[in-house]
C-alpha cells in the first residue's frame, strides 16, 4: 500500500445493501442458502467426474466433462471470492473491507471471470471438434492438449487479472470510502477515485476485446461450424443427437455472458443503487448456481453416470456386507 493510501483509505464502505438496513437477517439466511447450493451443486459435478473415471466403463471420461470439471470448480472460487465476505459483514452487521483485502477480492474476481470466459470458448472448439471433425477428434483433444488448454486458460484470466490489478494499486481515494456496490470491483473503484484513471479505462477496453470479445467470438464461430454440420446431417436422430450435446454449453454461454453483458456493459450514468445490487447478485450467485443445475437437469450422460456410481456403491456396500 502506497503512504498516500495508507493515510487516507484504509477501508471501503459498501452501500449495496444499505437501504435494507432491517432486513440483514433475511438476506443471510438466502445468501447462505444460495451459497451452500453453489458448493453441493458444483462439487456434485467435481465428485461425479472424479468417481466416473474410476468405475470399469466409464461414461464421462470424455475432454467434455474433463473442462466441465474445471467450470464446476470455477463456479465454486467466483461464489467463495464474494459471498463468504457478504456473510461475515451480514453478521457483523457493518458493510466494509480493507484497502488490501479489496484489492485481493478484485484480483481474483477478475481471474476467475477471465478463465470462465475463456473456458466456455475451449468447450465450444470442443464441440466444434467433436461434430465437425469427427475422424480426428481423439487426436485433437487427446489428454495432453486438453491439461495445456485447460492451463492456458486459467494462465490468461490470472494474467488479465494482475495487470487490472497493478494499475489499481496507483488509484487514490482522497478520502472517497463508499462503494456503491456489494463487493470491489473494478468499475466501482474507479469511479471513487480522485486521480486520473484513463490508463485503467483504456487498459479496460483493451483487454474486454481481448478476454471477453475473444471467447465470445471464438464460441460463435465455433457453432457457425457446427450448425453448417448438423444440417448436412440427413437423419433427423442424428441432427437431434448432435444438437443435445451443445444445449447444455449453449444455455451456460447465454447464461454467463448475459449476465457478464448486465454486470459490466453499463450505461454511462450507471444503474441506480438497487439495479446495480441485483445485476451483482445475480453475477456472483445466480450464474453459479444455474449451471450445475443446466448440466444434470439437461444432459442424460451425467444423469446416466450419477445412476452408476450409486449402483457401484451399493454393489459395494453389499459385497463388503456378505463378506
């Protein structure tokens, strides 16, 4: 922390809950609700991946839930960066952070919605390489490729994030304490701050074409592809077949970048107090929370494999019992 930080700001007020004053213990009790789903939801997902590869055949040992795995354990580090510290003030009773922990709070919010972005448009080509080049799937998303693209993709959001990061640190707050948002954030941060911030908004838009422009453009091209395929297929069980591998990854791509667009596409006058809280309650909890659900509700695969690993620990159990 720089001196000039240090005798000005040393905590962050947030107002994002502050015309709620009465209703604190509500808001506790839905938030830890929407928190403890998050993690079961999302640690099904992890535990059924981990558990499927162990059984004799399994069903989602594919590159497909190798990178549903990794979104699974992206949701549950996006909900834990915010949440638990909404919980704490809930409890405490007064909405604040310090300059350091704020400044942590944004670095790895950045990187975990970085990766997200980037992952969804690796799953995207992985459709695309699935459908489109069938014969040569298995050598373009062997094991190897898919641990180096998974890498990258959380190599690319961490890095995104440090240079946000850096740039803020040079942020002064002359006295300015109030955040008008329920966690630190970037745009808010920058709109408290007294010194010029035309570095960091060109930073910002350079790297929202980079981070967030690029995967979303990679995720279009990639089922421009792949529609132009499905519709050379000539049987309808096909066509159908090929389609319901992509719905569940679609409806995440809507899900995600809708509320990313919500979240940080704002108008110029911004939104009012309660607009902003609920487009960053829905970011930081709703996302999160939906897609393990669009994953086990939607995909029969999952389902199938959820089936057969109750059945080997039954068959299990029973063995174990007769012995």
């Amino acid at each position: 922390m720089t001196a000039e930080n240090d005798t000005q700001v040393r905590e962050f007020i947030f107002l994002g809950f502050s015309s709620l004053p009465s209703h604190t213990a509500y808001l506790f009790v839905i938030f830890l609700a929407a928190y403890l789903a998050i993690l079961m939801g999302n640690l099904m997902i992890l535990i059924l991946v981990l558990m499927d590869s162990c059984l004799h055949s399994p069903i989602l040992h594919t590159p497909m839930y190798y990178f549903l795995s990794h979104l699974s354990c992206l949701d549950i580090c996006l909900s834990s960066v915010t949440v638990p510290k909404i919980l704490v003030n809930f409890l405490c009773q007064r909405q604040t952070i310090t300059y350091n922990q704020c400044l942590a709070q944004m670095f790895f919010l950045i990187s975990f919605t970085g990766t997200e972005a980037a992952l969804l448009a690796v799953m995207a080509y992985d459709r695309y390489a699935a459908i489109c080049k069938p014969l040569h799937y298995s050598r373009l998303m062997n094991p190897k490729v898919c641990a180096i693209l998974a890498f990258t993709t959380w190599a690319w959001g961490f890095l995104h994030s440090a240079l946000h990061t850096a740039l803020s640190c040079k942020l002064y707050f002359c006295g300015a304490n109030q955040i008008h948002h329920i966690y630190c954030d970037l745009p808010p941060l920058m709109k408290i701050a007294c010194n010029d911030v035309h570095a960091n908004e060109v930073a910002t838009h350079i790297t929202s074409l980079f981070v967030g422009g690029g995967p979303f453009f990679t995720i279009i091209l990639s089922y421009v592809f792949i529609l132009s395929s499905i519709l050379k297929i000539r049987s309808t069980t096909g066509k159908r077949k090929a389609f319901s591998t992509c719905a569940s990854h679609i409806t995440v791509v809507l899900v995600y970048f809708g509320n990313g667009s919500l979240n940080y596409n704002r108008p110029s006058a911004g939104y009012s107090l309660e607009i902003d809280t609920l487009v960053s309650t829905i970011f930081c909890i709703i996302t999160p929370m939906v897609n393990p659900l669009i994953y086990s509700l939607r995909n029969k695969d999952v389902k199938g494999a959820f089936r057969k690993v109750l059945e080997s620990q039954g068959k299990s159990k029973h063995h174990h019992t007769i012995n």
